[in-house]
C-alpha cells in the first residue's frame, strides 16, 4: 500500500482505509490521507441509500451524472441551466431546513455583493424532503484557482473581500452563537460562546488535544481583534474557504453553504478564518505566493496580529472533526499537538 501511494502522481489525493496506526503514519507523510475502518464502513453503507437518492433523482428527470457537489449536510445535483437539487443527506431533520431557508431569505435581500442560494421550494419525494434552488452563476473557486493562466493572488484577495464583508449581512440573532441546526450554544458574548464552543469540538477530537486549553486559545484571539468583545453579533459564515465559493474569472461570483456552522459572531472572524483556510491541508490548490497575498491582504487591513490567534482558534474549532484525516492533520499543526 505505502509503495502504490508513493508511486501515485497525486498522492494528496488519495485515501487509505485501514485501522493500522502506523500504516496511517506511513501514507500521511506522503501527503495522503487515511480513514479508519468504521468510517470506510459508513461509506459502504451509504452506497445503498444511493439506490433511494436516485429513485429521487429521476422524478426530477436527471441521474447521478448531473452531480456538482457533495457538503455537510446534502448532495447537491443540476436540474437544469436555472436549478440545482439539494438532497439532504437521509436522517436529516426538516426542521434545520426550515431554519436555513428563512436565514436564507432574510439575507437575499439584502442585495448583496455576490450571488447567496435562494431556496426556491421544499418537497417531499419518496418521503425523503429535498429542496430546490436557484443555480449560481460559476464554478467552484477551488477548480478555478488551479487553473493555468489565472490571476491567483486577484482571486485570493478578492475572496478575502467578500469573506469581509459578511458581516454586513443582516444577522438573524442578539445572541452570540449558532443560528441554525439542534446543535447551538448561545451565550450573551462571544467570548463565553467562543470558549464553550472549543471545549465541546476538542472533546470529541480526543486526548491528542487534551492539553489545549480552550479559555487561553479564546482570550488569546479575542485580545487579538480590533473590536475585543462586540455588543451585537454579526453574521459569521465560519466556512468561507474557497470550496464554499464560485467564481467566474478572477473574481468570486457566489458564497454558498451556509448552515448549522453560521454563527452570529465578532466582524472580522470570517476574513481571519479564510486566510487560515489556505492552508495546503485544506485548500491543496493554493500555493505559498496566495498565502503570502492572503498575510499582506491582513497586514493592509489592519489584521495582521490576529492571524495566528485565529488560526488557532479555527483548528481548535476543527478538532471537533475527526473523521477528516487532513482536516485533523491542520488542527495537529497548528496547536502543536502530534496527531
């Protein structure tokens, strides 16, 4: 297995599934990931409910080579030139779903910088609920930053743009924490919010990060941004990396996904969270000159000290994810911690 990985022209983008720590060990330091056996199983598992998702698929009149993208919390399909299908993944609660479109529409009109998902109608086929929405004009940044020719760095700096100006979003709570899902904190601040967020994300990811102590790593960003403790949240989309992007050229031309991570929060932690998200673990198509435009972009916008405190942050956020083995890989860099 280490030799098929090692002779692979892309190593990073390959998995390995096996429960040997060392073999796990060895395919990592190549710079592919691994994934435990339960989760592999999960995997398998899910190919039977693949059966049900295209029963749904072809009540639309569409099949599974009309696939665009895969998230948290749904597939996402083409139906035509103006509509996409999200199928939501099975066991989903309606009731987040409901939550998302009113969020949804609260803020599409708000006419913003760049096209936001409008949910056009919830509807139930094969007892499963699925929704439909409005296609967005572009490609998935990602792909687009990788190709040749493109103007890299404009494409960077103009993601970090829009990341900014989320904050400008109406927020839909007073309170300072999740705005979607069953999962939700709340607090008055954010710092309280913030420091129990942490402990719950670092306890599922295991005594590896038993030693991070969430109180110091919130202080340390919260000191660290211009507005210390804000009197009413923004919104915060928490995931704005490139792969919840859509460009077209070098400019970003949607924001998509947001769900049960958007929090009302402080302004300026979306921006600092997508200059952490350059990382090669996480965003493997971008290189050192876009981290280096995305650290001046910082520096001219007054951020630069609370760059590392938030890249803390996010990868003690991210502990909460074990299952993605690059994802936990970051996390374990960026708090010093062997994972």
């Amino acid at each position: 297995i280490v030799r098929i990985v090692a002779g692979h022209p892309s190593p990073e983008a390959t998995t390995v599934a096996t429960s040997d720590r060392a073999l796990r060990a060895r395919v990592a330091a190549l710079g592919a990931a691994a994934e435990g056996g339960p989760r592999f199983l999960d995997r398998l598992a899910d190919v039977e409910s693949r059966r049900g998702d295209r029963a749904i698929l072809a009540a639309f009149g569409v099949d599974e080579s009309a696939f665009l993208g895969r998230g948290g919390e749904a597939r996402v399909f083409a139906l035509d030139a103006e509509r996409v299908l999200r199928l939501p993944h099975r066991g989903a609660d309606p009731g987040p779903l409901e939550e998302r479109r009113r969020l949804l529409a609260s803020i599409a009109a708000a006419g913003w910088r760049v096209a936001l998902p409008e949910v056009l109608e919830h509807r139930e086929v094969a007892g499963r609920l699925v929704v439909v929405e409005r296609r967005l004009p572009g490609r998935n940044a990602l792909d687009v930053l990788a190709e040749p020719g493109r103007d890299r760095e404009a494409l960077v700096r103009d993601h970090l743009d829009v990341a900014r100006s989320v904050a400008d979003l109406p927020c839909p709570t007073d309170r300072f924490g999740e705005v979607l899902g069953g999962n939700r904190i709340e607090a008055d601040g954010f710092s309280a919010w913030a420091e129990r967020r942490l402990a719950v994300s670092l306890a599922a990811g295991g005594e590896a990060f038993a030693g991070v102590e969430p109180g110091a790593v919130t202080r340390d960003l919260v000191d660290a941004l211009p507005e210390p403790e804000p009197a009413r949240p923004r919104l915060v989309h928490l995931d704005v990396f490139l792969g919840n992007m859509l460009a077209v050229g070098d400019r970003i031309s949607a924001l998509l996904d947001f769900g049960p991570m958007t929090i009302g929060g402080p302004r300026d932690l979306d921006v600092l969270a997508a200059v952490a998200y350059l990382a090669p673990e996480i965003t493997p198509t971008a290189g050192d000159g876009e981290r280096r435009a995305a650290r001046a972009w910082a520096a001219e916008a007054g951020l630069d000290a609370a760059v590392a405190p938030a890249e803390r942050w996010m990868a003690a956020y991210w502990t909460g994810a074990p299952d993605d083995e690059r994802l936990r890989r970051w996390c374990g860099r960026i708090l010093g911690v062997r994972v």
